[in-house]
C-alpha cells in the first residue's frame, strides 16, 4: 500500500494558549514535547492523554511548515483528535 500523500493525510486540532496569549490554533500532523519520563510526540489517532510538560520547545508539524514554541512547562490534554497546551497555569 503506498504511502498517504499529504493531502490524504489525518491531522489533529493543536492549541497552545496561556491565559493571556493563543500561540497556536489550527490543524496540525503532530506535536512534540518533553515531560518527566522524556521526550514524545503526539500523532492523530493518539489515545487520551494529559501530562505535565517540561521547560522544552514544543515542535508542531503542520502540511507546510514546522512551528518551534519554548515553553517554561505546561500541561497537555489530548482527546478525540485535539490537542490542548496550557501554558502559565
């Protein structure tokens, strides 16, 4: 089976705001970041998932670019295809 071209290919909703400022909202094809066991990305079709995240930079890949953000931690929430990043809480 060939592999999927990007236009065929799942994404996943990726929000990173702090109570003050949205840093990210749109479709993404993964998001990346540290927590205490290491580094891990999240890829459409992930089970459910929080966790507390480490000073790190997150790394979002979108269908045409990469997008860096550096965090001074965090906490992440995923469910159903979204991704929610909380920043200064």
């Amino acid at each position: 089976m060939a592999a999927a071209t990007k236009a065929e290919q799942k994404s996943l909703h990726i929000k990173v705001a702090s109570p003050y400022q949205v840093y990210f909202d749109e479709p993404g094809l993964s998001i990346s970041g540290v927590n205490k066991t290491g580094p891990f990305d999240v890829l459409p079709g992930h089970h459910n998932f929080i966790t507390l995240l480490e000073p790190c930079e997150l790394l979002i890949r979108t269908k045409d670019d990469e997008r860096k953000i550096r965090i001074n931690g965090g906490l992440m929430h995923v469910k159903a295809d979204m991704a929610d990043v909380f920043l200064d809480v």
